[in-house]
C-alpha cells in the first residue's frame, strides 16, 4: 500500500480544542436503537482520556462545565463549525438538542474574533467534513437541503468551498461514516465509498464489520481510532499513519464517536 506523506497537512493541524464535560443526564442521550443506558462512570472515564489525547497530541484543550439540561452536550462537534479564521454557529437537527447552541456562542465569541450564524434550516456538526479543498456538507435525518445550502452561503464569506452531498440513508451523521486522515485521504465505510462521494480523493475502506471505526479523528500527527477494531488500526498502520486507539464503548451507546466529543482548530 502507499504510505501517506509524514507531513502534516494543514486541515488535520489543530493547536486549540473545546470540549464539554458529560452531565449525570448523558444516560438519557439520544439514540436511534436503545442497547441500554451508557454507564456515567464510563462515558467520564472515555471523555477525560479523550482529552488526554487531544493534549499529548500538543493540542490546548478548554473544558466547559457540564449542562445538565441537555444530554448530548458533551457532543459540542454539533453546535458549530470553526476554522483558524472564524466560527459558524450551527442550528442542531434534534429539537432536544437545539438550545446547547446558546451555550456555546458566548464562548466561540470569546476565542473567536469573526462568528457567523446559521438562520435557517437545520446543519449538525457531525455531518460537516473539512478537507483540504472543500467542507463536505451531508444532507443527513439532521442536516436539512435549506441549512445546508444556507451554510454554502456562509462557508463562502469565509472563502471556503462547500459541497452539498448525500449521507447514505440510516446514517446518523456524515462523519459516522468517515474521517479525513490526510490532506487528500478518507477513511470511510463501503456504503459511503461506494456512493461515490470522494471522487478525486483517496479512500482508506473501513474492514467489513468494524463500520464504527469510522468515526475516527485525524490530530496532528496521529489518528484516534476506536478501541476494539484490529483491522482499522492495521489499516491505517499501513498507511503510514500512528494510531492511537481509545475506549468508546460507552459514548457508542448514544451513537457517538470520536469526533463528535470536540471542536478543533
Ligand atoms: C445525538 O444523537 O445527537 C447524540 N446522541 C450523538 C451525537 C454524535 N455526534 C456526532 O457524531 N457529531
């Protein structure tokens, strides 16, 4: 196989992060099949080695409190969209989780000097794919055709390129599907490849039966994948790329992953 280049590219490099602390409410987060409630402990447990990753991955992580009132807070990746040059407050698709957004603005106003704000339409974080030449927007049971082409609109006055595409039916979120792990390269499960997607980009397949792997997160110079899938990690090896691997049994329970847990530039 080819190796991915040793240099970072700049859409994988990040220096600051944001994350939320899970409340005693995140047993109730939302999700599409119940396989029982997450154990507080263990989504405590797999949030603070998340942020111990982001960190010795030379990333300066801000931890927000906890909000009670809202289940699905830890997943700030859904309220907004940030970039080195400004931030873009997104307007969630569940209705339990639309007021988390009011949380986060005051905080993206304070680290950022240019926020935009999604009016209309529904967008979710996870559904938005950075890449090195475009933002990938998935039109997903979350992300509507009007936020969607709302957020186009607003991605241009930062003179970023978006492109609207289709999340394959089913799928939470885009990104449950795939994550950029160089430049020009996706990690993605068949039925995402397979839509054709990623044309003019390379794709790292996910192994049939480990599709939750991904949901990976490119840092700097390594890729968090989750615990408990060989061949992904194996893959991804081979690519050339260092794997650190981390526990999220408990966040899958709420159909989370590992990019949902922060905003990164
Ligand atoms: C939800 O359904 O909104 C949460 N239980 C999981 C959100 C995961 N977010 C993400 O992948 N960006």
């Amino acid at each position: 196989m080819d190796r991915l280049s040793n240099v970072t590219p700049d859409a994988c490099r990040f220096t600051q992060a944001l994350v939320r602390l899970p409340g005693r409410s995140v047993v109730d987060g939302l999700r599409a099949i119940d396989r029982g409630a997450p154990c507080l402990a263990g989504v405590v447990a797999e949030h603070a080695a998340y942020v111990r990753a982001l960190e010795a991955a030379g990333v300066s992580v801000e931890v927000l409190p906890a909000l009670e009132a809202f289940a699905d807070s830890l997943f700030v990746e859904d309220t907004a969209l940030v970039f080195p040059e400004g931030a873009i407050l997104l307007r969630p698709g569940a209705p339990s989780r639309a007021g988390e957004c009011a949380h986060m603005e005051p905080v993206l106003r304070r680290r950022f000097s240019k926020v935009l704000a999604l009016e209309e339409g529904h967008a979710d974080g996870g559904d938005i794919l950075t890449t090195s030449d475009s933002v990938m927007i998935g039109r997903s049971a979350r992300t509507d055709a009007v936020g969607a082409a709302a957020l186009v609109r607003l991605l241009a006055t930062f003179g970023r390129r978006g492109v609207v595409v289709d999340t394959p039916p089913g799928v939470l979120h885009f990104k449950t599907d795939c994550a950029l792990v160089d430049g020009g390269t996706v990690l993605a499960t068949a039925r995402l490849a397979s839509s054709g997607v990623f044309k003019g980009m390379r794709v790292l397949v996910v192994p049939e039966g480990e599709e939750a792997a991904a949901n990976a997160l490119r840092i700097n110079d390594r890729v968090f994948v989750g615990e408990g899938y060989p061949r992904t990690a194996d893959l991804l090896t081979r690519a050339g790329l260092r794997v650190v691997t981390l526990p999220v049994q408990q966040i899958g329970l709420i159909d989370a992953g590992l990019s949902c847990m922060s905003l990164r530039w």
